[in-house]
C-alpha cells in the first residue's frame, strides 16, 4: 500500500521545499511531522498548517529560515518552537525533545537530536510518524499500520501519557470520532476511564476545544455516549438518543449539538467550556426555534430565528421522535416561508394615541402575535385597525 507521500501537494509546493531546505532537510535533520503526514497516509484531506520537527536548536532555526528570506515568529521559543512563514505556508518548527518533567498540565522538556525519544514523548502511535523532503516516511514507533486501520494507540503505557498531559484523554475520544470511526481502543478506554475524576486541573478553554472540534465531526454521537458512560461528560439518555438521532439526518452543526446537550442549561456549558458569546447566542437561538417548531409554529420560528430555524427543525425532529414524513413536511413549509419585515412600529401607534411605556410595548407585542398568526398576511392597515385605544 503506498502512502502517497512522495505525490503530496503540500510536500511538493515549493514553499514547504525551501523551509526544509534552509534547514538541513536534504539531511533529514528536519522532517515533516504528525497530522498532515497521518492524513496522507490515511487518504484523508488536510487544511492545517504544516508541522515540522528538527534536530536544529531554535535559535539556529530562526537564523536559517532569515538568511533564506523566511518570515519567523518565536511563537513557543522556550519549549522549542518556531513558526516559520513562505507566501502562504506556514510552518511550526519544533525542536527535538525529551520530558525532563511533567505535571499533567506543563512539561519541561530538553531539546535533542534522538528521533526515538521526541517520538515516544508523542500522544499516539499514528501521529508519531515523520516525512522526510523526499518524501521518505520515518516511523520510530510503528504507526504507519496504526493510522491505515485507523487506529488510535497511547505510545507505551496509556496511563503515563495522560498522566503527562490530561488534556490526551479530550484527544483519544476525538481522534476516535475524527479518525478511528468510532471505534476505541480497549487498553486507551480502560486508562481514560480511570482518569476521570484527575483531570480538574485542566483549563476549560482547553477542553472547551477539544469538544467544539469534536462537535463538528459528521460523527461523534457513540463516542460521547462513551464519554458520558465514563462520567467524562454528563449526558442524560434522553440526549444521547436525539444526539444519535440528529446525526442520522446528517446534522452536524457545532450550535444545534450544543443546543441538544445543554437545552436545560446553556449557561453551565458556557463556564465549563468558555464557550463564546456568539456560539452560545446562536445555540439558544436554535433550541427556541427547536421548540416552536415543535409546536407547529414554523412561521413564529422563522419569523424570530431566521437561519437558526433551519437547524432548530433537524433538533425539533431529533428530540421529538420524528418521522421522515412529518420532518419533510415541516421542512417544505420552512423552506417556503417568507418573512417580510413587520409592518407596524411604536411611532405608528404613539401617533394613535397610544402613550409610552409598558402599555404600548404590550399593545405591540399583542399586533405582531396576530400578524405571525395570519402568516404575515395583515397589513399595516388592518394591524393598526386591531388597536386598542
């Protein structure tokens, strides 16, 4: 089975050629690492940026790539790490280390030139896999068969990589879902369930991220229902079968997960995973439009959702137990609603008379409910005659 390193677009753009060139790469003294090789190596497509790893020292990495007109930001220069930039490939150079020690959270590491030791440090098996320029793979450890069956292995004791970094358990059960199909390995499984209930100090923008990727994979519903059968994350069964079921109709939206995981309450998913603003806004929005749409008011959903009702259809179908029948329905009529923009303002009724305050915003309110129940159909005209004075 070839591994399709040597043909790699990203191997072969001449960008990726003179940052390893400007650092011994015709040497093999610097190779290509970690997600993009996996991802070849797997057939699957990749967007990231290219990492690299290096028997260089940081300081001379920043030296070289300068002397060959390469942009350098000493982005993680005390741990080795160099992010290098030609036209648009961006490359992070990393130093050759070992862990000195570790604490779950930090790791002081000393820099090397053993390629063994820098990839036994690594998390699993397939991303511990390197590229040389001409496109040679390097595989210390044996993950070349890992990633092509798709499996996601701990180097050495799984135990003892987590307990180097907690975060690699958030890692194991995304992996899994991004790339192992779902499937988990017994001895990873066995030491992240044993580490549930150790990982407080982690910070939540950390797992916060590791669950956001998670959540827009095509499919991660079995793997969080693991996560939640570990006690990782609490999930109530109610919502892992409208998370099964949500998939089953091609959802993957980040927000409408959310929405069904923390319907009863967003707020404790913000603090827990820093989620943003913006996401969390967009998630209550879609579980409002969830629920009017479960109530049959599609033109009230779309009127005050506008493109949250879309996926609030497909978590109203998943919550509820729809049928194909009844979720196409729902969606034709969604799809032929159009919303024109409510008719009457406050102005408009100040000037019948209506005072300012409490009572006009009711009287407000009151005029668009009886437009969104007629479809939109009552004009400025016939609202306005609705007036109570």
């Amino acid at each position: 089975m070839s591994d399709g390193l040597a043909q790699a677009e990203w191997l072969n753009r001449p960008e990726t050629q003179a940052i390893l060139a400007a650092l011994d790469g015709g040497r093999r003294r610097t190779r290509v690492v970690g997600g993009v090789v996996r991802d070849t190596i797997m057939g699957r497509p990749h967007s990231g940026d290219i990492d690299m790893a290096t028997e260089l020292p940081p300081d001379e990495v920043m030296v070289r790539a300068k002397a060959a007109g390469i942009a350098t930001y000493p982005t993680g220069i005390d741990h080795g790490t160099v992010t290098l930039r030609l036209g648009d490939t961006l490359a992070e150079v990393t130093t050759l280390r070992r862990d000195v020690q570790t604490d779950g959270r930090h790791a002081v590491v000393a820099f090397g030139t053993d390629w063994v030791e820098d990839a036994s440090r690594r998390d699993f098996t397939l991303n511990a896999l390197y590229c040389a320029a001409d496109g040679t793979l390097y595989d210390p450890l044996g993950g070349v068969d890992d990633a092509r069956s798709g499996i996601i292995r701990f180097i050495g004791d799984p135990a003892r990589r987590i307990a180097e970094d907690g975060l690699r358990v958030y890692r194991f059960f995304r992996l899994s879902a991004s790339h192992g199909d779902e499937r988990l390995d017994p001895d990873g499984l066995t030491a992240c369930a044993a580490a549930v209930g150790h990982l407080g100090h982690l910070s939540r923008e950390r797992v916060g991220g590791e669950i956001m990727r998670m959540l827009a994979l095509p499919k991660a519903a079995l793997t969080l229902a693991v996560m939640s059968e570990i006690r990782l994350l609490p999930l109530g069964e109610a919502t892992q079968r409208a998370l099964v079921a949500y998939e089953s109709i091609g959802g993957h939206n980040v927000a409408a997960r959310l929405a069904l995981i923390g319907s009863d309450d967003l707020d404790a998913l913000q603090s827990a995973w820093r989620l943003s603003n913006e996401m969390l806004a967009t998630a209550r929005s879609i579980m409002r439009a969830a629920n009017l749409l479960a109530d049959d008011r599609i033109a009230e959903a779309a009127y005050r959702h506008g493109e949250a009702a879309v996926e609030g259809l497909a978590a109203a179908a998943s919550l509820n137990h729809w049928g194909p029948a009844r979720l196409a329905e729902a969606a034709r009529v969604l799809g032929a609603t159009v919303v024109p923009p409510f008719p009457v303002s406050g102005h408009d009724l100040a000037g019948l008379g209506v005072a300012p305050g409490p009572a006009l915003g009711q009287e407000l309110a009151r005029l668009e409910r009886a437009w969104i129940e007629s479809g939109f159909a009552l004009g400025k005209g016939e609202l306005l005659a609705l007036v109570e004075r």
